[in-house]
C-alpha cells in the first residue's frame, strides 16, 4: 500500500515568491527518487500565499529517505523564516488514482 501526502505551507506576506522558487528547486530531483510515485506543487487560487504539495510514496521509508535527502537542506534552512504555518497529512489510498487516457 502506498502513502499519499498532502502538506501546506502558508507563506508569510512578501516572501510568496521566494518559497515559490524554493519549493520548485526540488521537484525535478524528488520525481527521481526511488519511491517517488508523484510529487507535485501547488498554489491556491484563491489565497496565493498558499502553497499545497501532493505527493504518492511507494512507503513510509522512502517518504522518510527523501525527507534526509540532501537536496531538501535548503528548504529545511530557509523555508522557517519565509512561513507563518504549515501541516501535513499522512494519508490512507481508500480507492482511486490516476486516470487512464481513453482511445
């Protein structure tokens, strides 16, 4: 069973650009991590200050592996200073994933 993931960072006023290019630093070396099904950044529509991962690992252990990685240290170092909260969930896949292409 894999380990959906939702966390949300909510920027503090002025520094929205700053963890925008934070945060876009690392997703092409996270998709390439064993263990990475999915991970994708977002910002909120309606609250721009808002930045919302979705990521898929294939375990607890490789959330875990890409959480000590090295090329997440920056964001472990500069990411406090530029936000006013985050959380995260640990999810359970009940049903659903990705939709198939039709012919």
């Amino acid at each position: 069973m894999t380990l959906p993931v939702i966390a949300v960072f909510v920027a503090k006023p002025g520094f929205e650009e700053k963890l925008e290019q934070l945060f876009r630093s690392v997703v092409d070396t996270t998709l390439g991590e064993e263990g990475c099904i999915s991970y994708q950044i977002n910002r909120d529509r309606a609250d721009p200050r808002r930045f919302v991962f979705i990521e898929e690992w294939q375990s607890q252990a490789d959330l875990d592996r890409h959480l000590a990685a090295p090329h997440m240290k920056p964001l472990s170092e500069q990411v406090p200073a530029c936000i006013e909260s985050s959380y995260s969930l640990l999810l359970t896949k009940l049903a659903g994933g990705a939709a198939s292409a039709g012919e």
